[in-house]
C-alpha cells in the first residue's frame, strides 16, 4: 500500500463530489453566465461576510492578485520569511505586483503586531519604498501548519489601520485554522480586507481557489485575472466541486489533524528524528539528527512511505482526506519494520 503524506493537494475528488460535478449545469464564466460559478463565489463571500469572490485555478493566482490590486510599483509588502507568498510563488510579487518584499522573522511564521508596526517605512523617506500591505499566512505551511492567535492577528489589523496599510490574508488551510479554534470566517472576514482561501488542498477539490474582498477589490482582480489568462469558460464542474466541499468537508479536517497528531508521535521514536515540531493541524515536519532530508526521503520511499524534504535535514508529512486510518497503521508498522 503506497502511503503518500507529500501533501494535501493530493485529494481525489469523494464519489459525491464526483456526482455533483457530472450533474453541473454549464456556463461561460467569462461571461458571468456559469450557474455554479456564481453560487460557489457567492456563496464563500456570504460564509466569510465578505462583499464579493472571485474564483481561480490556484491559490498562488488568488495571492498574486491581491498584492497586484493592493499596492502600487515600487511598494512594500511585509510578511513572513516562511511565507508562501515570499518562497512558492515564482517571485510573482515582484512580477505582477513591481513591489519589493520585507520579510520578518516570527515565530513558525507567525509575526506580531510589534514587528510590523517597527518594519513600517517612513512615507515622507523618498529613500525607502512605501509599505503598503501587510500579508499572513495562516495556517503556516513552512511553519508545520502553525496557527495564528486572532488575538494578535486584531492588534495587527489595529497597527494596519492606524498607519493605512492593507491587511491580506493567505488562508490556504483557513479551515484546517478554523476547525481547531473557536472563530468564525466571519471572524476574519470582519478583520482582513482580502482573504485567499483553498478548495483543492484539505477540502478535496481538483482545482481552486478564491479571493475574497470589497466588491471593487474583486472587479479590479476579475481584470487582473483575465490580463493572466486566469479567464474560466465552463468551469461550473469545478466550481460544483468546491460548494461540495464547502457543504461536506469542513468538518473532516479535524480527522486529518487527529492523524497527523499520532504521525507525529510516531517519528519522535524513529532513530533518524532529533525533533518533531508541534502538530497543530494537518503538517507535521520533522528534524533529522544528521542525515539528509533527501537520504530519508530516498529511505521512506523504499517502504512505499512519501513525503518531501523541507530543507537540509528537514521533512515533511502532510495528511489529507485520502489518508485513512488503514494508512496510518500501516504507516506504523512500515515505520517499525
């Protein structure tokens, strides 16, 4: 049995997901005119209390317009070093956007209210960039799925609206942030002013993404989107897809972290682990004593075992709606023998 943790985005759509994609009626989006489109953004906006959504194939796209429609050439953005805007988006803050990034060194990448307002340019400095956004990531995949405290994410937003600065959020694994504390969307949709959320990691989709924001913010990221040839025509098979799994899936997450948990206890035994990083949610990344990630990589692979380096002597394991219980006991036993 091939166990593979090399990450959420793995999911194969459920047979009920399948069923409602093959039942959905058609539509060309760039038209407005896809039935399941309209109901998916419309229906994402309402859970997060937003004004508007836009849908799109991935979520490197619903970041990257967000930064574009946020800040003018010659910007700043502030963020994580981890962030996933910074290190996985083929430096598109600096290819759509014409900004330049200062990266901030948090806690599993999470920063403070503290930090921020201390890496504020000065606005009358003609030396220095403007700062202009402000973007987090939660939950943290570099930072092995850390959550944010809201509390903190609040006096960030305090610090943001005391100095104009626009608040984005990447919420790749939002939900999987959700389901392990007590906010609501609402909750973040009353504190970021454009939201990144995933259908197709956690939740199971094929393919997807949505921005969330003011209805302007999603007018001037529907042309942006066109102008990156983002435009969907019949996309309602896919956009079915995310309104299953935004009816069925949510709750499923915490599943995932259950057994990303008893993954983590698992390695702490293993000869070649120094140390497990906290599991929170759905990532478990281990430290290795002294070989390296590729070796243990190579190593796991020959036991039908998958997972990917995250750095010299770093792994990662991620579980997901494909990852069951039979997985994970075999897993152990693989691990052992």
């Amino acid at each position: 049995m091939k166990i593979d943790l090399r990450s959420d985005t793995l999911t194969l759509p459920s047979e009920g997901m399948k069923a409602v994609m093959t039942d959905a009626v058609l539509g060309d989006d760039v038209y407005g005119e896809d039935p399941n489109v309209n109901q998916l953004e419309e229906k994402a906006a309402k859970m997060f209390g937003m004004q508007a959504a836009l849908f799109c194939p991935t979520g490197t796209m619903t970041n990257q317009l967000a930064i574009r429609v946020h800040t003018n050439p010659g910007d700043e953005v502030i963020c994580d070093k981890l962030s996933h805007i910074y290190l996985y988006e083929g430096g598109g803050i600096a290819l759509n956007a014409f900004a330049s990034v200062r990266t901030l060194d948090g806690n599993l990448g999470r920063i403070t209210a503290q930090m921020v307002e201390e890496s504020i340019n000065n606005p009358n400095d003609i030396h220095q960039p403007i700062t202009s956004l402000v973007s987090l990531e939660n939950t943290v995949n570099k930072g092995g799925g850390s959550i944010y405290d809201f509390e903190e994410i609040r006096k960030i937003k305090e610090v943001c609206t005391k100095n104009g600065l626009i608040l984005h959020l990447d919420g790749a694994r939002l939900f999987n942030a959700l389901v392990e504390t007590n906010e609501t969307p609402e909750n973040y949709g009353q504190v970021f002013d454009s939201i990144s959320i995933c259908l197709s990691k956690g939740l199971g989709c094929p393919v997807g993404s949505l921005l969330l924001g003011t209805t302007e913010v999603i007018a001037k990221a529907r042309r942006y989107r066109k102008v990156m040839g983002g435009g969907w025509r019949q996309a309602g098979g896919l956009a079915a897809a995310g309104i299953y799994a935004l009816d069925h899936h949510i709750p499923l997450l915490k599943e995932d972290h259950r057994r990303a948990k008893i993954i983590g206890k698992i390695l702490e035994k293993n000869e070649h682990i120094k140390k497990v990083y906290p599991v929170a949610t759905n990532i478990v990344l281990a430290e290795l004593h002294t070989m390296e990630s590729t070796d243990f990589v190579a190593m796991l692979k020959e036991k039908d075992i998958y997972c990917v380096s995250f750095g010299k002597q770093l792994v990662r394991f991620v579980t997901h709606l494909d990852f069951t219980d039979i997985h994970l006991e075999m897993f152990e036993q693989k691990m052992n023998s």
